[in-house]
C-alpha cells in the first residue's frame, strides 16, 4: 500500500492522460463486442462533442489542480479532517476511508446537490441529454459543471483530510468507475447485481439516465454503490426498457451539438416530469 500511495502521490500527467486513453479505448472495444443497445448511430461522430466536453474537463482540473495539492498538504500538515482524527489505523485502511468518504463528498453529494437545485440541474442537463449513453458520455460535463464538481472534491478534500497520494488515487479510479459504468455493455445479469452491491455497475447507472422521473433521480453514486444504499436513492429498472435523455429536452440535433450544448444551462428551466407507468 505504500508503494501505491507513493507512485499516486508524483503521478505524472502523462501517466492520468494514458489511464483515460485506455480507459477509453478499452470500453469502446467491449461496446462493440458486448453492446447493451444497437445503438443506430456513427460513433465517432456521437463521440466528437463528449470529447470535447471530456477536453474542457481536464483543462479546468489541469488549471486548478495547485488548490488540491495546496489544500491536501495543509491538511496533511496540520492532521486535519476526519481520517486524520480517527485513532491510529492500518495504513490500508487509511487510504480505503479517504478513497471511500470522498467519494461521497466530492460525487454523490455532489451529483445528488446538482439534481435537487435548479440552476445546478441545468448546468448538469448537459450530461443527461446523450441519446446514446456510452463510454464516452463519462466526462460529457458542462465547463460550469467541471468547476462544480472540483469544487465539492475541493471540500471533500478538507472534510475527509485526504493526502495528495489518497486524492490522486480517488481521481484515477474515478475516470475509469465511470467510463465503466457509463459503457453500453451488456454484462450477464446476475454478475451486474453482485457488482452493484459494491461499486456502481453498468445497469445500475443507467437506470439514472432513464429519460424520466422517478429513475433520474436516483443511483447518484460514482465508484461505490453504498451510498444509494445507505441514503435509499437506490432504484431499479429492467435495462431492455431503458430511455436515454431528459423528457423535457428532446432536441436531439441540439442535445448532439457542441454550441447547443454551451447554452443548455441557460434555456429556461423545465420541470422533468414523474410517471408510474415505467415500474
């Protein structure tokens, strides 16, 4: 565990650049050889606008990346934060709670905020309005969202009072969590349901992206499952049934384009609606 710590305290940008490129590449392979959806469309032009989108994520996290390594280096320095408060532990287990407890301020409490607060729902909108959920909707966030978002990681990092080695970890099995979950593979039933027990698997997360409430919101969580468990945001829906996008944002020439996309936060908000029909 220490060599682990050590090697994610000084990971170099190229070494988070090739986590994501493989990352990628890896999940686009298993699409199309274990596709939850056919889906009719070119993939790679699908892909242009999430990558974008993927591009204006890592240069805002690239410019204010200095505030983590400051804010964890105080917190380091000062022992300050939960796990720092905690009675001496196994370093294991240490960095297992760091991992865990941020994950939950700086994802799901995060996701779960943008979800119940308007504004934030429209900036987060971009996100939900892919008609074509894969491995590339994973980092499909608004430039405001990508602030939002390191924002509570921000907090997150001050609250738990993770080390630079423990936030660079979280962030690295965060990118590819979600480019897992977020891939349109179809894997065998009975192995989804174990997974999401424990970390967020493909049909639970795409349940979320089910066109409608009530399945919206829910299944918040990012690496692990236990948070929806915990606080009951945990639903389910059988997978063939499934609709991607937002039922008040239907557009899907604009929900495909780069400069539709831009402004989606700024159209005027549109109550999503609830429906039973789906359960």
């Amino acid at each position: 565990m220490e060599a682990i710590l050590s090697y994610f305290e000084t990971i170099p940008s190229s070494h988070r650049s090739l986590i994501l490129v493989l990352g990628i590449t890896f999940f686009w392979i298993l699409e199309g050889a274990l596709p939850l959806f056919n889906f009719k469309y070119k993939k790679w032009r699908h892909a242009l606008p999430n990558f974008f989108f993927t591009l204006t994520t890592i240069v805002i996290n690239f410019a204010l990346a200095f505030l983590l390594l400051k804010s964890s280096d105080w917190v380091t320095a000062t022992k300050f934060g939960i796990i720092n408060w905690l009675p001496e532990i196994p370093l294991w287990l240490y960095v297992i709670l760091g991992v865990l407890l941020l994950d939950f301020v700086g994802a799901y409490l995060a996701h779960y905020v943008e979800h119940k607060v308007k504004p934030l729902w429209m900036i987060h909108l971009v996100h939900h309005t892919d008609h074509e959920v894969d491995t590339t909707t994973a980092n499909r966030h608004h430039p405001l969202e990508s602030l939002i978002r390191f924002s509570f990681t921000l907090m997150g990092v001050f609250i738990v009072g993770t080390p630079i080695g423990i936030v660079m970890l979280y962030q690295s099995l965060s990118l590819v969590a979600t480019q897992f979950s977020h891939a349109n593979i179809r894997l065998p039933k009975r192995i989804d349901d174990i997974l999401s027990w424990v970390i967020v698997s493909p049909d639970m997360h795409k349940v979320h992206h089910h066109y409608k409430l009530p399945y919206t919101d829910s299944n918040y969580g990012n690496i692990f499952a236990i948070w929806d468990r915990i606080f009951g945001t945990f639903m389910k829906l059988d997978r063939s049934i499934i609709v991607y996008g937002v039922d008040t944002f239907p557009d899907k020439r604009e929900n495909g384009s780069v400069t539709g996309l831009l402004k989606q936060p700024f159209h005027k908000y549109r109550k999503p609606t609830k429906v039973d029909a789906d359960k």
